[in-house]
C-alpha cells in the first residue's frame, strides 16, 4: 500500500517569499518545527492508502484532467488557524478562493470517487501547513502573530503532483509518484 496524496505545488520564488514572511512574523518562535520549504503545498486531496494499481489509473484520469485546465494565479494574504476541540493544532498560511481552482478541485474528488475513495465533505480552502501545533506553550504567540497583516503574495501555480507520503520517527517525507505540468 501506499500513502498518498494530489497537490497543487507553488514556484519556488512563492515558496521563499512565504518563508521569509512568516520567519519575520513568527520569529520569537524559531524553535519550533515549522514545515520544511520542501513540504509547503496545497493539498488538492488525500488519498491516504492506496494500492498501486489504483494510483496508475487515476494517474491516468488526471492527465486528461491537467490537460483541460488553466494555470493557476493565487494571491496569499492572510495566515489562519485550524483548531480541534478550541485548541490550535495547524497554522496555515491562505490564498484568496480561486473558484476555478474550487471546480479543479471538485473534478478531482469525482475521478477519486470513481475508484472508491471517499468524498470529501468539507468544503476546500486554498491553505498551505506551515507549522503542525505540538508545543501549546505557543499558542497565544501563535494565536496573536496569525492576525499580522503582510504584503499580498501574489504567484502562478502550475504542477500537479502524486505524492506518496511516508511516515518515518522523524516525521514524514513526501515522494513525488507522477507529476504534471499545466501548459494553458
């Protein structure tokens, strides 16, 4: 089995100016363990374990998909918190909703749908994890830097990538299966 998962990768000009914002924001709290540059991206769905065979046809559903789409342009703007039982657990940074990419996205739960994976029920929202809460020594820091204000960042998107994701003692790595390239 493999642990997988569908993202919609950033250029790595976005990927720094991100990183920079939020070491400038966030740096009281260096000593935390903020996702590596490596790891930053949009999950479009996850799939969780998925046998190989399965992933190769639905690689193939999604080509035909990519080939129909647009590039993406996304203007992140404003950091967020998810919270679980009122207690911060994700530290997001988010885009404005693009509502082609909402339509992406929904194409993209039909075709997993197809090969018995479940539909997702929450509605999407255009986010990159920047730090997974383990340490609530932070949280009022946190809960008070996420309400900074920070200059738009505005880039185009245009990779699509399969990822596996392996869970290793030092937290996990993601592998890139299959990528794709939007070319309109």
């Amino acid at each position: 089995m493999i642990r997988a998962f569908i993202a919609l990768e950033l250029p790595d000009e976005a990927l720094f100016e991100i990183t920079t914002i939020r070491d400038n924001i966030f740096r009281e709290m260096n000593d935390l363990k903020w996702e590596r540059k490596d790891k930053l991206h949009i999950t479009l769905k996850f799939l969780g374990d998925s046998e190989k065979n399965i992933l190769d046809k639905l690689t193939l559903d999604l080509e035909k998909l990519i080939d129909q789409q647009n590039k993406f342009q996304l203007t992140f703007d404003k950091f967020g918190i998810f919270k679980s039982n009122n207690i911060p657990r994700i530290l997001w940074i988010g885009a404005r909703s693009d509502p082609r990419l909402s339509e992406f996205v929904k194409s993209i739960d039909e075709i997993c749908e197809k090969y018995s994976y479940q539909k997702e029920t929450r509605a999407f929202k255009t986010h990159i994890t920047l730090l997974r809460i383990k340490d609530y020594s932070y949280n009022e820091k946190i809960i008070e830097c996420a309400k900074q204000k920070f200059n738009e960042i505005t880039t185009i998107a245009d990779k699509i990538t399969l990822f596996q994701s392996q869970l290793l003692k030092h937290g996990s790595v993601y592998l890139p299966i299959k990528s794709f390239i939007i070319k309109n």
